[in-house]
C-alpha cells in the first residue's frame, strides 16, 4: 500500500463529474419542455397525475430501477463499507431482510394502495379510520422524518467530495444543494404550471435509470480493481476472519442493549425496508405510476434481486476497504477524518493509475443523492399541499406554494445535514431516526390492514405514544452516545503504514464496547436498529387492547367499501 497522501481530483476527473452531473439535469429538462408543450393538450384535472404519477403509464421496468436508486443512493455506497469496517458483516443479513418487505408490499400493501387511485398514502388513513387527525399526524411525521432523512443523504457527497479534495465538508454541502437548486430552477424555467414543473415524475424516473445503470457499472470496476490489488478472494476472507467481522454475522444475544444483533437484523430490519418500500410516499407514488396491478407488482418483484446485487456489492466493497486497509488505518494516521470517508479514499487508491474514474465515482455518489433529494423534495411537496394546503385553500397560487415548500425543505434539510457526524455518521443517524419516526406509521398501516375492529380512538392514543418512547430512546441514545467507543480493531503497525506515524483508536478494556458504556442509561443503549420494531409493536398491540375498552364507531364499516382498506375485506385477487 502507498504511504499516506492527499488525493485530489484531476481536471479530468471534474470533467466527468460535471458532464454526467449536466447529463442528468438533462434529462429532467427535456421531460420539463415535452410535459410543457403538453400543457394545452392534457386537461386541467390531470395535469396533476401527469406531474406526480406519470398520468400512470410508466413503463415497469424504469419504474422499478428508479425505486432501487431512490432509497440506495450514496448514503449506503459510502456508509455501509463504513459500518462493516468498523462493526462487522450483520449488514448482510440486514439487506437480505429486503425481501421479505419487498414481498409483504408487494403482495398486502401495493394492491390496496394501487386500487385507492389516490395521490397521498395518507389518505388511506382518513378513508380507513374515518379521521382526519390521523391523516394529518402521520403525514408530519413523513414531513419531519424526510427532512432528517435527506439532511442525512445530502452530507454523504459533501462527505465524499472533502475527502479527495482540499475542500471541507461545510463547502461541499453547500456545493450539493446549490447544484441541486440549479437543476430545480432550471426545470422550473421550463413550465408555468405546477404538475410540469421539474419535469414530474417522468424525467426522475429516466433519470434515474441511468444512474442505477453507471451505479452496477461505477462499483463493479471498483470490486473487480480492488479484488486484484488486495490478492484475491482468499485474503478477503482470511482478513474478515481474522478482524473477527465475520464473527458478527451470530450475535445472537436477545439483549435490546447492544449495537447490533441477529434479531436487530432480521425483525427490525424488516420493520425499516417496510418504511421504505412498503408504506412510503416516494415509494408508493412509484408502484402507482404504472398502467396495471400486474405491473405494479412487477415492479416490487424485479426490484428485489436487483436490490440484493447491489447490497451485496455494497456490502463486498466494505470487505474490500477493510482488507486494503486493515495494516494500516487511515483514520489512525490522519489521512481521512470519518469513516464515511474510506470508500472515496479506497477507489482513490486502486484508481490512481486511471485518470477520470474517481470522477466517475463521485458523479455515480453525487447524481444518485441529488436524484433522492429531488425526489424527496418533490414528494413532501406533494404531501404538505395535499393533506393541509389543498383542503383548506384549494388550488390557488399551487405553483408559489410549492416553490417556497422545496426552498425551504432544502434550507432545513441542510441545515441537518451539519450535524449528521455528531449524530453518528451517515448509516447510524438514518437508521436511528428513520426507524424512531417510521416504524409506528408501519404499525398504524398494520393495523389498519390486519385488525378490522380496532378503533380510532386507540389508534391515535397508541400511535402518539409509540412516537414518544421511539422518540424518548432516540434522544437518550444522541445525549449519552453510549456506542462512540465501539469500534472493531485494526492492525495498523509501522511496516503497514510505509514508516508512518500513527495513533491506535482507542479501544475500552475494562468493559465490552459493543454493549455501550455502563455508566449511561440502559434505555440510551436500546439499539437504533430495534426503533422501527419497537415503533411499531408500541402501535400495533396497544390499539387492539386499548379497542376493548374504546369500540370501534362507524370506522369498522371501512371494510364494505368496493376497494377494501382491509386485507379480510378486500375482493378477490385481480390483476
């Protein structure tokens, strides 16, 4: 391995970087100009779906890479390989749980929600518990969770881009929302009408096609490099047995109060996928912007061996940093600042010799988050206009309100994003408050599918303390830290680092690590992987007691409608 050096990106490399980065605003231009010549052809009233669903005649397969990029983007590239080098290979089971949310989606939650024909996944709450206030609650708690969420997604770039460059993380966050801006404001010029604006849901889909594509393309030259210079497949697995990452893979300790265990990887990493791809908005708007249920479902099925590959690519190149630089940790001699940082600095390393891939590796990380953003952007639009906005004012000045909802989603959003690292880095953050505010809106879709008599009154009370004690283990966890020792050790020496000073991390002795530190509170130890489980369990079970003594009104009639909101009531299976 060479001795420690800055790497910095050649003209070449920004070449590439900015001509895959105009290729993708491209793309959402040239769908902008056609929706916008189709404005005097579509009608008024379905210029919504046009903009939104695609007028629901996007083509299967599009659809189902756009769904695989929006939710895989360069928070997992960058932070996953992190988690694995630094706590071990349960992320392998973790990505293998997708499936089973994927076929639980696919076959309970998509039919209904395809049959609804509706825009917000909200509304099937108001139409199934007969509420309004459930609709509105759990559509700020998306708003809130996909704030946190794309704060988190806009830090991975900005965090990959100070590492190869002389540029600090503040200025790159800065760089990735002002590019992000651009291509909105570019879009925008295109249109007068809020449904074309951005070019809807059309060019995100295409846009996002291309970048899966340079995705498989941009990680399977980096595996195929890297696998050569660290010696082949047998040094991999003889340096993951050794650091004891492959040992991870059987915790099976039933204890709640510990980083990470089988069962967090199995139970609470279904509860989490469903949260992406089962009950969310980004998610949904995509299974609906198809022509039939087949396709929809056609879309969950293609997704899921799709999705594996490239976790399962993700999860090799984790192996891959850890073997290239198991003697001699980067982090210990300075080199990189975080370990969100030592996927750009290993394709740095066996890319040296190639001028122009590190760039293509940074517009792959770059064009996928911005394609995330934009999307998420654009579905908490959706949400704020259609749960709150339209009901009360109607569709008056629909273009200013959505313009200012975007503005000032990207301004909080970035602002988050500073505090991703103090949070615990790209990985840890997401998954902490994703599941915190997620897994009891799983639990309250749960309920209104499965549990038939359950009543109103018990949902809300049962959903709103699910959020408190999801909330409350949430806080303890970022004000204690318990797990900021944790970290699997290394074999940096002086003969690994080319004569190279180092520090050794600092590992606690005097007791085990992996359980957090004794002196904090058991309940700030409560794994951030399990919050998504809990969430939902504290939702689920509550409401159905608490129905004994609260029977359901009118909302127990939900199940009579054409379209059943419950999976008993709902008419026989039809594609």
């Amino acid at each position: 391995m060479d001795a420690p050096k800055q790497f910095n990106l050649s003209l070449i490399d920004y070449g590439i970087f900015s001509g895959f980065m105009c290729i993708s605003v491209g793309v959402g231009v040239y769908y902008a100009v056609v929706n916008g010549r189709r404005k005097n052809v579509v009608k008024p009233a379905e210029q919504s779906d046009e903009y939104l669903m695609g007028g629901r005649t996007m083509p299967y397969l599009p659809v189902a890479m756009s769904l695989l990029t929006t939710f895989l983007s360069g928070k997992a590239i960058l932070g996953t390989p992190a988690e694995i080098f630094d706590h071990g290979m349960l992320w392998v089971v973790h990505f293998s749980m997708s499936a089973v949310a994927f076929l639980i989606s696919g076959f309970i939650f998509v039919p209904i929600f395809f049959h609804l024909n509706t825009t917000s996944i909200y509304e099937y709450l108001e139409l199934r518990f007969h509420s309004a206030l459930i609709r509105k609650l759990c559509a700020a708690v998306f708003i809130v969770n996909n704030l946190v969420y794309m704060g988190v997604v806009v830090y991975g770039p900005a965090v990959a881009l100070s590492s190869v460059t002389d540029m600090p993380t503040f200025w790159t966050i800065i760089v990735g929302l002002a590019f992000l801006f651009l291509m909105l404001v570019q879009l925008v010029g295109c249109s007068s009408t809020l449904y074309t604006t951005i070019g809807g849901l059309k060019a995100v889909v295409w846009t996002d096609t291309l970048q899966a594509g340079v995705m498989f393309a941009g990680m399977l030259a980096v595996m195929v490099k890297g696998t050569v210079d660290v010696g082949g497949f047998q040094k991999i697995l003889e340096v993951a047995t050794v650091s004891g990452r492959l040992d991870e893979l059987w915790r099976f300790d039933p204890n709640p109060a510990l980083y990470m265990s089988f069962w967090t990887s199995t139970f609470g990493a279904v509860c989490i996928w469903l949260s992406l791809y089962g009950v969310n908005q980004m998610a949904v708007q995509r299974y609906c912007s198809v022509p039939t249920l087949r396709d929809a479902q056609k879309v969950v099925f293609i997704t899921i061996p799709l999705y594996f590959v490239l976790a399962m690519m993700v999860c090799f190149i984790g192996l891959l940093v850890l073997t290239f630089f198991y003697n001699c940790n980067p982090l210990e001699t300075g080199e990189i600042s975080t370990y969100d940082q030592l996927v750009v600095l290993f394709a740095a390393r066996v890319a040296e010799n190639y001028p122009g891939f590190p760039g293509l590796l940074l517009a792959c990380i770059f064009a996928a988050t911005l394609s995330t953003v934009s999307t998420g952007y654009n579905s908490m639009a959706a949400v704020i206009y259609n749960d709150y906005v339209r009901p009360s004012f109607g569709e008056k000045r629909a273009l200013l309100i959505n313009k200012t909802l975007v503005f000032f989603s990207g301004v909080l959003s970035t602002l988050i994003a500073f505090s991703v690292q103090p949070l615990g880095g790209i990985v840890r953050s997401s998954v902490a408050i994703l599941g915190a505010t997620r897994g009891p809106v799983v639990g309250l879709f749960f309920l209104g599918v499965f549990a038939r008599n359950v009543s109103t009154r018990a949902t809300v009370i049962s959903f709103v303390g699910s959020i408190g004690v999801c909330l409350f283990l949430w806080i303890c966890s970022v004000l204690e830290n318990p797990y900021k020792d944790y970290h699997m050790p290394t074999n940096s020496s002086l003969e690994g680092c080319h004569g190279h000073s180092f520090n050794l991390t600092y590992l606690p002795t005097s007791y085990d690590a992996f359980y957090g530190r004794p002196d904090t509170l058991y309940f700030s130890r409560i794994s951030p992987f399990s919050y998504a489980l809990i969430g939902m369990i504290f939702v689920f079970f509550p409401a159905i007691l608490l129905s004994h003594g609260m029977p359901p009104r009118k909302e127990r009639f939900s199940s009579g409608r054409r379209h059943s909101l419950t999976l008993m009531g709902r008419p026989p299976f039809k594609m």
